[in-house]
C-alpha cells in the first residue's frame, strides 16, 4: 500500500508542476500533507516536517549566504572579465554559447557544489541568453547535466556517500570511473552543440556588434525544446537587433510573436525594464577591490573543498565580510541585501516546502517501501548482473530520493545482493553514481532552483526538457562503463 501510495504520490507532484496546474512551492508541501493524511498518519505530519526542516535548514543557511554572496561579488563586478571574455569568444553565435554553458559548467563543478556552479554559470552565460533571445530551458538543461556528471567527484557528496555505506575508499571507486565519466561529458558537450545548433536555425547568427546594441523591447524566452521563431530576421537569415516590440519565442508552440508577456513562456519574464546586461557603469562597481574580491572567492572555494569549515558557515562569513569591505556604508549594505533578497525568498521557501515533501516521504515509510519494492523485483537470473542493475536502478531512484536515502538506504541492500551472487562492493558503488546526471534535476534536489530561480525558467519547464536528455547522458556512462570493463 505504501509503495502505490509513495509512486502516487511523486507521480501527481510531478504531474501538476509540469501541467502548471500548481506552483513548486505549493505542490511539495500541499501533496505531501494530504497523502500523509491518506495512508492515516496525519497525526504525525508536524513530526515529519519538523525532521525534514530540520535535515534541510543547513542547506537552507548555505544557500541564502551564497546567493548573497555571489550577488555582492556580480555587484561590484568580479565576473564582468569573464561575461566579456566569452561574449569574445562565443561571438553571438549560439553553438558556442550553448557549447560554453556546458564547458563553463563543468570547470566550476569542480569545486563540488551545485550551488556555486549554477550560481556562477548562471550570471555569466544569463545576460548573452537573453539578449540574443536563446531558450533559458537549453543553459538550465546543459548546466545542470555537466554538473550532474562532475557531481561525481570524491568530493561532490554521491561517490563520497557510496564509500561511506559500503565501507570502500572513495579514489578505489572514482578513479576507474574516469573514462566512463569523460565519456559522459563529451557527451554533454556534443548535446551542447547539437541544442546550440537548433537554436542557431531558430534565432539566426548576430554579430558581436549587433549581440552588444542595448534592447529596448522585451524578450520571452522559449521555455521548451522545439524550434519556432524566436526573433525578427532580415532577408539574410540573421536575426535583427530586437530594437521596438518585444519578440516572443514560444518554443514547441509555433513562433509567437509580440509584446508582452505570455502564460506559457516560463523564462526571462516581462519585466519591462531594457535588457543590456552588466551595466560597465553601474555604481555598485568596486574596480579598486577587484584582486581582495578575486582572492576571497579562491580562499573560500578551497575551504570548501578542503572542508576546513561547514559550508553554510563558510558563506555565512564570507557574505558577511563582503559587504562589510565593499560597502562599509550601512545604507549600501542594507540596499545590497535588499537587491537579492527576491532570490534567497524564492530559493529558501523552496528548499523548505521540499523538506516537507523529503519528510513524509521518508517518515512515513514510503520510500523504503518503494526501494524494497524495486529490489525484490529484480529477477534471480539478474543476480551476476547486480552491477549492471543497479546503474539502471540509480536513474530512478537517485531522482526520486535523496542521496542519502539512495545511498545509506538502498546501496547496502544492491551490494548484499550482489554479493550473494559473487559481485564485489566496488563495483556496486561505481555503479551507483551513473545516475547523477539525472539527479541535479529531481526535485528533491535544492540546488535546483538556484539554477532555475535564477534563470527565471519555471520548474515544470526545466524538467520537461531536461530529464530525456539528463538520463540519456546517464545511459551513455553506464554504456561506457560496461564497454571499458569497468562495471
């Protein structure tokens, strides 16, 4: 019973945030609470959402800090050398930006946290999206498949948790991985190319001048995957400067065009201000400060890394000694605050309606019952197959559960079976993070709406277009994985 109800329940979540019938927000606390009340432990609803909150609230900490952060740092102008260095090298065309999104993704993953990936990806690669009038679901979509396969790192969270449950060294299970995890990523860099080639034909090819001349319309961004009109062009096929009337690009829709906003467009809003990017002049530039900033973002990357400290109190203090150097003025500072403080709402209401959805999954039984269900029903002749089965199983299950969930609750279980049938630990546990492509898009996953809320693309959007192609990367490491022998 728990089990249906567990698949109902995940089922008619995602259903109405992709039909756009419920807000994100609404939907991870609403449909919890009546399927807690369903399977008759609604007495206990506040228990289980005290415990959610509870496993959640760092997470929460560490990215309100971290949007601050990264907000002061875009405010005084850390990033613009980078925003002008791919603007150069991408020259408008959208193969190179979609190919940059996934190459710039990829290098700050490195660092090992989604959070900071999608933040940095986001305000460098947002203002050329928008501009030339790119689909946000393709930078959402590409970023967060690159990240999800660098999410495998030792230090990224999923091999270090796999090392963890079965007790194995976390080098013995990613350093074989590594031509199965290249392979995944040349993968995402070649789905980089072919999206920036659709939205090529979509769009047309700008000039960097043409990319540079300030927009006075605005522009609705496709929020799907198939191609329409996304821009007034000329006889020569390249698209204008988007001077006048805003132009709307309802991808897979036919092409709408416009002003104003519209329902379905999920990314880059109507706002109605001109669009023209980093403002090279805007006050709130710190020119003298740019070496203290550039060295503060390095020392806290590699305390991160070194985990010299939690990561929420390592944001906490570097926002804190940000805003504190660069606008010493309590004014600035208030106003500094008050310019992200729509971001950190967003992102930390959602983080905290999804401990409510984590907390009664998970109090209430229905994710063990649901892995209990997909592991007894993995047939007898599979057994020396274990390896193989459970890089299948980490699709759905590491985008259905947590990572702990997954790993501290499911692993052991896929490993003792595996076992049983001569298949050693390790290559259950390399197995098990071929999925993590998938993963950075569940919904479980905070670090996701960093990326959307940033992007403005609306959930539903992001996951419609992103799962086909996150979990195809994910097959395509499993595939390379069992070709090289090492699974």
């Amino acid at each position: 019973m728990l089990t249906v109800l567990g698949f109902a329940m995940i089922a008619t979540f995602l259903v109405l945030i992709m039909t756009k019938k419920m807000s994100p927000i609404a939907a991870l606390v609403l449909i919890p609470a009546l399927f807690c009340v369903a399977v008759g432990q609604g007495a206990r609803l506040g228990d289980y959402v005290i415990d959610g909150v509870g496993n959640l609230a760092p997470t929460a900490a560490m990215l309100m800090f971290a949007i601050v952060y990264f907000g002061v740092m875009i405010d005084v102008g850390l990033f613009d050398p980078i925003v002008r260095g791919i603007l150069r090298f991408c020259k408008a065309d959208p193969v190179r930006i979609v190919v940059g999104t996934a190459v710039l993704a990829a290098i700050v993953s490195l660092d090992g946290d989604g959070s900071t990936t999608f933040m940095i990806t986001v305000s460098a690669m947002y203002p050329l999206y928008k501009r030339l009038g790119m689909s946000m679901v393709v930078m959402t979509g590409v970023a967060a498949t690159a990240n999800g396969v660098m999410n495998t790192l030792p230090w990224g969270g999923p091999t270090a948790r796999a090392a963890t449950a079965l007790k194995l060294d976390a080098a013995d299970i990613f350093v074989p991985m590594i031509p199965a995890l290249g392979a995944g990523l040349l993968f995402v860099f070649a789905l980089a190319y072919v999206l920036g080639r659709r939205e090529r034909k979509r769009i047309g090819y700008l000039t960097l001048d043409e990319a540079l001349v300030p927009e006075t319309g605005t522009v609705l961004v496709a929020a799907g995957g198939g191609g329409a009109g996304g821009g007034s062009k000329d006889a020569g096929g390249r698209a204008g400067a988007g001077t006048g009337a805003g132009v709307g690009a309802e991808v897979g829709s036919g092409s709408s065009r416009g002003s104003g906003s519209s329902p379905g467009s999920g990314a880059g809003e109507g706002d109605g201000d001109g669009f023209q990017g980093l403002d090279p002049n805007r006050a709130t530039l710190r020119p003298r400060l740019y070496w203290f900033n550039a060295g503060l973002t390095v020392a806290l990357l590699t305390a991160m890394i070194l985990e010299l400290l939690p990561i929420p109190v390592l944001f906490l203090l570097g926002a804190a000694l940000a805003l504190t150097v660069n606008y010493p003025d309590m004014a600035e500072q208030k106003a500094r605050i008050a310019a992200h403080a729509d971001n950190v709402l967003n992102v930390s209401g959602m983080v905290f309606a999804a401990a409510v959805f984590t907390g009664v999954l998970t109090g209430t039984g229905m994710v063990k019952h649901m892995a209990d269900w997909l592991v007894g029903a993995i047939p007898e002749g599979m057994g020396p197959h274990m390896g193989l089965v459970t890089g299948v199983l980490s699709l759905p299950l590491t985008y259905f559960m947590s990572n702990d969930g997954f790993y501290f609750g499911v692993l052991p279980v896929l490993a003792e079976a595996g076992a049983a049938h001569g298949v050693s630990s390790l290559e259950i546990a390399r197995a098990s993070i071929v999925g993590q492509a998938l993963h950075m898009s569940s919904p479980l996953v905070p670090a996701v709406y960093v990326l959307v809320g940033m992007a403005k693309v609306e959930f539903g959007d992001h996951t419609r277009f992103t799962v086909k192609w996150a979990a195809l990367t994910s097959l395509v490491v499993l595939a390379a994985a069992v070709l090289f022998g090492i699974v």
